[in-house]
C-alpha cells in the first residue's frame, strides 16, 4: 500500500514538472514571436498593461501569433529549427 502511494506521490510530481516545462516552452515561444513582430523590446510572454505598445490589438494579429507559437513549441523552442517532413 505505501509503495502504490509513493508511486502515486512521484507520478504526480513528475506530471507536474512535465506540464512547468510546457508552460515555460509556450511562454518562451510566445515571448518570442511578440518580439519578432512587435520589436525586441517587447520579448516578453505577457505585456505589462493593456495600453503597452506590446500588445498584438487586431484578430488576424491574433491569429498569425497563435499559430507561430504553435509552431515555436512543435520545433521544441524558440531558435530550433523546422523539423523536416521526410
């Protein structure tokens, strides 16, 4: 019974550090897309107010942000390069 709670423990340890690394990975992407598209002043993952010059204000602005970041975090991070499609 304490060897199936500790593995329990460690697996839930585990699945949280995985899931810091995701986050970190997505917040790395997105502060590096932001700064490729609004200048290197503006590397960060979240702006700091709603009026910041950081901010990405038009939905198709949106949208192309998103769908960098989702690439960013398939490459494995900011500055990997495209996996080739064999």
């Amino acid at each position: 019974m304490a060897v199936a709670a500790s593995n329990g423990a460690a697996f839930a340890q585990e699945k949280v550090r995985v899931q810091a690394q995701a986050e970190s990975l997505g917040f790395q992407c997105r502060a590096a897309v932001r700064a490729a598209m609004k200048g290197p002043d503006c590397r960060m993952a979240i702006p700091p107010n709603a009026t910041s010059h950081c901010n990405i204000p038009h939905i198709a602005e949106i949208e192309s942000m998103d769908n960098k970041v989702a690439e960013c975090v398939r490459r494995g991070g900011p500055g990997r390069q495209a996996k080739n499609q064999s």
